[in-house]
C-alpha cells in the first residue's frame, strides 16, 4: 500500500480512501434496501392492510390482505387493454364494496363467498397472461398502490358502488321501482360512447313454446302465460322494471336472467311461432359503465373525473 506525506505526517493514499467510500457506499444501499421493502407495493400495502378476505375450498382456508385481493379482482372485473385511469377508478370501486360489506358485517375479516366478488390468485393470474404477466401484474398493482386506501363515501359513510359492463345509452338511477331505497345516491348520466360499442345491441330468438315456458315457470302459474297478456313496466333509461300476469309481477331482472339476456333494456317482437329479443346494453345498468369509463380514460379523464361523473353523490374519503 502506498502512503504519502502531508504536513510532515504519513498518511494512507486515496487508493484506500476511495476503498472504504466503496463500502460505505454499498451499506447504504443495503439499508435503503431493508427501508425501501417497507414502502408502496404489494407486500408493504399488504402488511398495513385493515381488512382480509377469506377464502375457502378443499385446500383449506386462506386470508387475503384486502389491497392483494383487490389486485385479483380486477385482473376479473376489466379486460386487459383497459386504461390506468379507469383502472384506478374501479379498485376504488372493489374497495369501497368490500369495506361497506365489512362495516354491513361488524367484521374485518370478509368472507370472500358472501362478498360475491371473485378474484384470482397469483398463480391464476400466471395462467391468465402466460408472458404478458409481469406487465398486467404491475397495471393492477399500481392500479391499486396509487388509490391506496380510498374509497367512496354518501353522507360519510361507505356503500355499494353498482357497476357493469356497457350501457344502453345512459345508466339507471336509484328512482326505479324497488331501487330508491337500496341505491339513494345513484343518478342517471349519459354513456354517449356506449352505443358506438359492437356488442351495443344483441337478438336472442326463441320459440313461441319456450317463450310461454319460461314465463309460466317465473309466474309460478298452472296454466299457460302468454306474451299477449303481458304487461311492461320502463324506467326513463329503456330498462324494464316490472313485468305482470294477473296479479303476479317479477322485475326485469329475473326475467333476463332466466332467458340469459344481455340487459333487461329489451323489446319483443313475435312472427308466427317465434319470439324475437333485441336488448341494448349489458348488464344491469346500474352504476358505472366499464366500457364508457374506459373511453373516458382514453379521452384524458382521471380516474377522480371519472368516479365523480358516476357518482356525483358520493365523495371520495380515505378509509
């Protein structure tokens, strides 16, 4: 090792100098490290996580941290071309849903099976994307990191933010028949994107004798029902609300759902022996649009703009 003199005295040479520079260097980054595992992602989201989802199959029961939850239910609510915005808006969506559950509940643990809301885990997503899955993981992680914690509040307290896949031109309001009481804070707003979607309109044909089938199994009658006695009742969207036979009604709803429609934003027609369906729309129609999020995603909008014009009622709160 060389030494030099300064002042008289022998000293060590930069050559050491810069040596221990080096390890203290390389300390530091160990630290920040240690310190960094600790920040936004997945792992530290998880450790400060409120609530967990439970889950149970035959290979035995798992608890999920609410914001890795949130991440494999939305790799199952939106398609993978979906933009970030509107990604963000729909984690706050799933997390407002779980933690109203939650409060509904008195619980922090939620039972993934009384939540209704499916996700996938890792392992799933792996299969999902094959090798496209380290670029959809991260989407949705930063999808959920960047709304940590944020959900959505009516008169300061947390409730059940409806959503579905494409409108029949504008979303339903909470004013329908039997709606007022369970969604107070839902306004209709237009979808102008909505129509423009290919799966827009759909036709489902059915013979006269399946038609008469089916309603006489939802009436619950003795005798045939026959579409002529019918009666429909609309919301102001297009979506049927009520139909009645005799003193009997079921909602739109379980009528599309017993026929597999697309939407219960329907008009029949009947030529002879068969039954002609158009619908408008998918879903139920309540809340947010998936695909008129997206496209508001696409246009710049961000995700608070979004949730917002949704949900102009509600407010957006850190729980």
């Amino acid at each position: 090792m060389r030494r030099m003199r300064i002042n008289g005295k022998r000293t060590v040479s930069n050559g050491r100098y810069l040596s221990a520079a080096v390890l203290f260097c390389v300390g530091l980054v160990f630290l920040y490290g240690c310190f960094h595992e600790k920040q936004p992602g997945v792992a530290a989201m998880s450790e400060r996580s409120r609530y967990v989802v439970v889950t149970e199959s035959l290979a035995g029961r798992e608890e999920v941290p609410l914001e890795e939850y949130l991440i494999g239910a939305l790799a199952v609510t939106v398609p993978e071309d979906f933009t970030p915005q509107a990604c963000r808006a729909q984690a706050v969506i799933l997390r407002t849903n779980a933690v109203w559950f939650a409060q509904e509940a008195g619980t922090e643990r939620i039972s993934c099976q009384d939540l209704g809301q499916a996700f996938l885990t890792v392992r799933e997503l792996e299969e999902k994307w094959g090798d496209a899955y380290r670029e959809q993981y991260e989407k949705l992680e930063e999808a959920v990191h960047d709304t940590r914690d944020e959900i959505m509040q009516y008169k300061g307290i947390p409730v059940e933010l409806p959503y579905f896949p494409l409108s029949a031109g504008a979303t339903r309001s909470g004013e329908g028949v039997s709606l007022q009481e369970t969604y107070p804070y839902l306004q209709s707003v237009p979808c102008t994107d909505d129509p423009f979607s290919e799966q827009f309109e759909q036709e489902t044909i059915l013979a006269q004798k399946e038609m008469t089938k089916a309603l006489g199994e939802l009436f619950g009658a003795k005798e045939e029902v026959a579409w002529e006695d019918i009666t429909l009742v609309w919301d102001n969207t297009g979506y049927v609300t009520e139909i009645s036979w005799k003193e009997k009604r079921i909602s739109g709803e379980q009528f599309r759902q017993k026929l597999g429609l697309a939407s219960a934003c329907f008009t029949v027609e009947q030529d002879k022996d068969r039954m002609y369906i158009v619908t408008k729309g998918i879903g139920h129609g309540l809340g947010m649009s998936l695909y008129e999020a997206n496209e508001m995603g696409k246009a710049g909008k961000e995700y608070r703009e979004i949730l917002g014009y949704f949900f102009p009622d509600c407010e957006i709160a850190k729980n």
